[in-house]
C-alpha cells in the first residue's frame, strides 16, 4: 500500500502481482503516511491538503470510520501499537498525540521542544520519541503523563535532521534515520551509538526511509540515485548495493512483516523476492 500521484491516492497490491489490485483516491484530502490497523482492510493516514486530521478509512468500501483531529501542523510521524488499537502521531506543531482508534479524542498529549518522530517497542509497551533531532525519550504507555523514564542524548548535526526512528524486532535496537548522508543505530537500553551508516547519495536533503531486516540482523536503506544500500548491524559493514532500476530518490522501503520480501518505492515500486540457488 503506498500514496501515488501527488500524494491523491492509494495503490492496494495483492502479492506477488505487481500490479495494483484497487486504486482508492483521497483527492479532498491528500494522502501522505499510511498505516495498516489491526481490522482488516483498514487503515489510518495522515494528509496533506485542507488539514492535519488523522483518518480512519476502511479499504473494503472506502469509507471513513473515524477522524481524529488535533494537531495543527503536518504530521511526520505514525506509528501503530503491536498489540492493541492505539497508536501515535508526531506533527511540525511539536506535539506528539496517544490516540485509540475507538475514540475520536486524543487519549494523552505532550509537548516537546522541536519536530518529533517516534515508534512503538516490538511489544507496545513502550514507545519512543526523537526530540529536535538531538535527544531519544523513551516513555512506558502506561505513565507517559509521568514523562520520561529514559532519555538518550547525542551530538547535535548542524548539518541534517531526524526523519525516522524504528526499533528492530528483537527490541534491542532503535534506527534513527535522516535527510542527511548517514543514519545510526543505537543501543535501545543504553543509547550508546553502535554504528553510523554513510557511503549512500543524499545531497539534496530527501527524506529515505531505513528499515531493519525481520531478523534484526541487518539494516538497509534506498538512496538518492535509486540504489538501496546494507549493512550487518552487528558489524556494521557494508554487505551489499541492490539495484532496483529506481529513477528516482527511494524514500518508502519496508519488510513484508510475515514472508522474507521487501517493497520500495519512489516514484515507481519494486518488490523483492528471495533467490533460492538450486
């Protein structure tokens, strides 16, 4: 599933065609960040025209189950609970909102310093928050109002800013992304910097979406020239260069959560499948 044409509409893809199985436009709207829920064939997602309200639509009929209004700037962030129907958003007006797709009001708020992004743990229990693209918090769902019980400070980067932050499946590790030429991986219970990521084209400050492999073990992310570069997390050397034929920036990459297959995406999409040697 992935925003098409100037961002107006949504391509549901039905594996391992490559063709898209529906189109469902939001042109009112806009359509930016996608989220599958826990429902079936539903979803949430930010826009980008009229207002910041979050939607809840169902793919089935296309139809709006719920909005969930609040914030007042673009949403950067959108991450879904694991576990449960909860989920958080981060927006430009240095917020970031608890929701439940049950209620059309926010369920907790807080303010920050700057531009926020932020995930939930593997487990939903906790969820992070990267702060003026400097400081990781990390807070427990249950008494975040309490504010945070950790929080991770690093080296400011004059020269870029965070735009991600996703932890591994195993939860030991969080992946902090940018529109800079690198991206760093940090220790989840320390936030010790174990690696920092570069070598990939990025000049003109695009965001690129960096993801982990199921296993944890292995981190990649597409680049500005069309090639999604990967690294061993452990060691934190370059294994591999994967060419796709993108024309463009890669700025969606994303593991298929149950099959070894991947997608990315700029402003065509491509899907990886497995080579099995005889």
């Amino acid at each position: 599933l992935k925003p098409r044409d100037g961002l107006e509409r949504m391509l549901l893809f039905l594996l391992p065609s490559d063709r898209p199985k529906r189109t469902l436009y939001s042109k009112k709207y806009g359509v930016d960040l996608i989220r599958y829920t826990h429902a079936a064939n539903t979803v949430v997602y930010s826009s980008n025209k009229i207002d910041d309200t979050i939607r809840y639509l169902s793919l089935h009929d296309n139809k709006y189950i719920r909005y969930f209004p609040g914030h007042t700037k673009r949403v950067v962030a959108l991450s879904m609970s694991p576990v449960d129907d909860t989920f958080i958003s981060g927006s430009l007006d240095k917020t970031i909102r608890l929701w439940d797709l049950r209620s059309p009001n926010c369920q907790g708020l807080m303010h920050l310093q700057g531009k926020p992004v932020c995930s939930f743990d593997p487990e939903g229990l906790i969820f992070a928050a990267g702060v003026n693209s400097e400081m990781v918090k990390l807070y427990d769902l249950r008494s975040f109002d309490k504010g945070p019980f950790a929080t991770f400070k690093m080296q400011y980067d004059r020269t870029c800013e965070w735009t991600g932050l996703k932890f591994s499946n195993d939860g030991k590790l969080i992946l902090i992304s940018t529109n800079g030429g690198f991206i760093r991986l940090i220790d989840a219970f320390k936030g010790a910097i174990l690696h920092t990521f570069g070598g990939y084209n990025n000049s003109k400050a695009v965001t690129l979406e960096a993801s982990f492999t199921p296993d944890s073990q292995f981190i990649m992310i597409g680049s500005e020239d069309g090639k999604i570069h990967v690294w061993n997390g452990e060691s934190g050397m370059k294994v591999a260069v994967l060419d796709g034929k993108h024309t463009g920036p890669i700025t969606c990459l994303q593991f298929n959560p149950k099959f070894m297959t991947f997608a990315s995406a700029c402003s065509n999409m491509a899907f990886w499948l497995p080579t099995i040697d005889d």
